[in-house]
C-alpha cells in the first residue's frame, strides 16, 4: 500500500481531524484514510461501525429481532 504524507496543514484542520477521529472511535490515521475513501470512493465502502449502530438500536427491547433482521438482510440481497 501506498503512504502519503501531508504537509503545511492548517493546526485548526489538524485539530479539527483528531477530534473527528476521536468521536468516531478511530486513530487519526484511520479518520484520514475514511475521509479519502468517502471523497474519491463515495457510495463504495459502507462504513461497518454505523451500520452496527444501526442494527445494535434494532435489536435492544422493542427493535426488530434477530429473525426479521436476517429476513431484511436475504430480500435486500434477492433485490440486487
């Protein structure tokens, strides 16, 4: 893989990019590669963490069951 380094960075945007990572639960280093990713790659890589968020808020009391989640799961799939 390749590696790129960025120089002359604003210190606000730096800021700006740690605290991102930090809500996101991600290294900065991860933050930058996902920023890259949804800028030059938008709409091909789901982002994993939100949509088990997503699915986790299902499946507390009164969400959707396992059963219903894996039935969404296989007519999404039949529908492609």
């Amino acid at each position: 893989m390749a590696q790129l380094t960025v120089r002359n960075v604003d210190d606000a945007i730096a800021a700006a990019l740690k605290e991102r990572a930090m809500k996101s639960g991600r290294s900065a280093e991860a933050e930058h590669r996902k920023i890259l990713e949804e800028a030059l790659r938008p709409g091909q890589n789901p982002d994993f963490f939100s949509e088990a968020r997503t699915r986790r808020v299902k499946l507390q009391p009164g969400g959707s069951s396992t059963t219903e989640l894996l039935r969404e799961d296989r007519n999404r799939d039949q529908a492609r």
